[in-house]
C-alpha cells in the first residue's frame, strides 16, 4: 500500500519493524527486520543475513549501516 | 511537454505518478512510478524493476533508492 | 560569444534552450537541449540522446542529470 | 535485546564495551571492542585485530577507525 | 611572476584570459582560455581542446567544466 | 591503557608525540610520531615513513596526511 | 624542527617558499615550491613538476593543486 507516501523518508518510516532487502554498493545484499535510520540512511537491522550471489552468506544479528554505502532499501514482500 | 520546467527539480515534480527510468552507477537501471522525492534526489519508486543489461532482472516493488547513486532520471515515455 | 562571462553559471545561463554535450563520469555523453539547472549543476535536457563510443544509443526525451556525475558541459556549437 | 532503538546510533551506544565486527570499504574487517564512537561513525576498537578472508592477519591493539571507511557495525554476539 | 599570491585563488584570478592545462581525474586533459571561476573551482574555458594522450582528441568551444573533477590547473606559459 | 576515552578523538590526543601506524586508502602505510591532527582527520607526522607491502619504502621525514585518504590510525605500542 | 606545531597546517605555514613533494591519489607525486595553501588544502606550487615512477615527467611551471587530489604534502629536506 503506497498511500500517505509524501516524502522519500516515509518509506522507510513505514517499514520499521518489517523485513528489507539493502542492496549495498560493495555488490552485496543485506536482509533483516528494519528497527531504525537517520536522515543520512544510516540503518539499523535486527536479524541481519549478508547475501553474496543470492546465497546467505553470513548471520549478523543486529547490524548497524552506514547510509552512504547503500544504493537501495527494498520493503518488498510488505507491498500489496 | 517541458513548458514551466524552471528549475531541475520541476522535471521530477511534473513526474510523479508516472514511470520513469533510473540509471544508477553501478550500471544498473531502474524503472517504476515516481512516488516521491526529496533535495538529495532520494528517489522512492513503485513496482520497481531492475534492468541488467536491459533484461528484467529482479522485480521489487516498493524501493527508496539513495541520491548519490543515481546518474539519470527520465520520465521517457512523458514526452510527447 | 564569451563577453558577459563573469561566472562559470553565466554560461549555462547564456545555454538554456540551446543544443549542449555532456560529458558525464561513467564514460558516456549526453546531447540535449538545456532546459534547466541549478548550483549543484543538476541538469534537465529535452531530446536527450545518450553517446556511447561516438554513436547515438538511446534516446531518452526529457531528463534530469544529477550534478555529480558531469565532467563538463559545452555548449559547443553556440561559440563563433 | 533490541528494545530501545530509537535511533541508528543507540546500537552503537547499547554495544559500548562489547565486542563488534566492522566492515571495512577495502574488503577488510576488524574486530575489537567498542571503546567510543561520534556522529561521523568515528570508532575506537580496544584489542582490533584486522580480519582479511576469514584470517586474523594483524593485531592492532587501540586503534581509531575513520568512518568514511565503513560499511557495517554488528555487536553480532551481544543479540539474544 | 609569482609576486601577490597569498591564496590559491590568486592564481587563478591572475590567469583569467590566458590559456590554461587541466587536468582532470579521468586521465583526460583540456587547453583552453580561462574565462571564470567560482570557489567549487568550477571553470569555464573558452576554445577548450581535450587532450588524450598528448594527442588533440576534439574541439569543444566554450566548456563548463565541473571542479570536483579537476587534479590541477596550470597557467603554463605565464610564468616567467 | 584505555581509560579516559569517551571521544574518538581522546586516542589520537592520548597519542600525541608517539609513534602511530596508519592505513592508507591506496594500500599503502605511514609509521611515524603524531605531532598534530584536526576535526578533518588531517594528520602531521614527523620521521614519516611509507611502508608498501611491509617493507620501508621512503622515508619522508616531516608530512601532512589529508584526513579522507586515512583508514584507521592505531598507536600500537602505547597499549598495554 | 618540528616545534610550534599545534595543528596540521601549521606544517604547511613552515613550508612556504620552500620544496615540498606532494602525493596526488592517481599516482602520481609533485615537487615544487609552496607558495600558497588554504583550508580545502588547496595549492600553488611554482617551478611544479609533475613525477611519475620516480621519473620527472613534466614541469608545469606555475601550478594550482585541488586539495581532495591530494594524499600527503611533505616538507622533506626542510626537517633536520
């Protein structure tokens, strides 16, 4: 549902506490429960897995992002 | 139509609701509808597609996409 | 025509709604028409055409260039 | 335990005195314990060991770490 | 002559109408008449030639050229 | 001894007129006694030396290091 | 003589009018007279020439240095 999505940031904003797809620029893919950001993107995920070649390559847990290492932020399965 | 197109950022305002076509530096694409936007040209798309070497490569949905990765932004097909 | 020139943003003033080359970061060029830009260099053309080893690979209509990814602009064809 | 994340730099203050991994931009990763940090993701690391495809290959000791550099913090062990 | 220069701009100031060598990051250089300047170091040259490999690669006429681009500037023949 | 570090900061203060090791984006280190640094990270050591693939390449005495060129900074003997 | 040094620039303030080698991020190194810095760690040299693989490649005379170019600035033969 996109309705009430006026400003970049309400996305995300919108999927806190649910799952994201983060394509980093470093060619890799993090995948995890979104708990928070800041306005420089910074992230924070809960349940972090690190996703090389579309395989899990490592459980992080809680993972802290910094935003300029991040091309997209994808709350995927929560569009309808 | 590019009549009242003042500043760069209209181009975008004028583009919301429609699909457009992102090219982001990692020599991927982009295409989905323009929802919003933000000064730092954070980008947030609808049913958003990425194009490898022009082939549909992975659907997404709803995607944020961060400013600094972003080379184009074109409202192709808006342009008559 | 160079007189007037008293700051680099004078010629992209004196270049709006006229033919300019774009030569952009990731080794290809843009041609277009300048329709609009602002203090980061955030460019709009109309009629874009993207130039990828001398030759014509996609036209593109109406576009929005992020600042960051431009080498130069030359408005090559208005100078006598 | 990620209750109480408000903001992406709570994680950082929850891990104070823990130990984290660090991603670094050059492929490389560092362990240690988190001793401070500040808003630019500046990092003190107390016992760093610098971690370069899977192996310990340098101990460090004390060391600064700029956060221009970084990709991911992860207090990994400290999640329940 | 180098008398009168206290800041880095005073050069270029003092070499506004005389030609210049860039060179930029891409491994590229351009000669051309200085125009103007801002503190980005954005520049404008008129008669602008690029140069690739000690070779004339193409005329450009009057150019904008972006100054985060830029390695550096040299009024060559100026200095006596 | 790490007491008394609240502030990225307090390490390098702490390390003022000791020898440091530092970690160069270009792959390249600097050993040498920190004489001063600023918010910028900007570094001044004195009896400089670069170090490429662990061997002593050039001694060069009295440098400045640009802060944004700096990967981490680690006064590895002054730990106990 | 190193005394007197309390921040980075003040390394640069000691060195104008004499010989410093500047380490560019594309490889390449510059020697010549400082004669002007400013806090972006722009610079002038004059008599600049340009070295490549330890060769002297080109002298380019009167030179303007953008400071994010640039690695390291050392003072060599200045230190005793």
């Amino acid at each position: 549902m996109v309705d009430g999505i006026e400003r970049p940031l309400d996305v995300l904003n919108n999927a806190k506490g649910k799952e994201v797809l983060i394509q980093l620029k470093n060619n890799k893919q993090m995948v995890g429960t979104l708990l928070a950001f800041d306005i420089h993107i910074n992230i924070v995920l809960n349940n972090a897995k690190e996703i090389v070649d579309g395989e899990n390559k490592r459980s992080l847990g809680l993972t802290f992002l910094r935003g300029d290492t991040i091309i997209f932020i994808s709350p995927a399965n929560v569009v309808k």
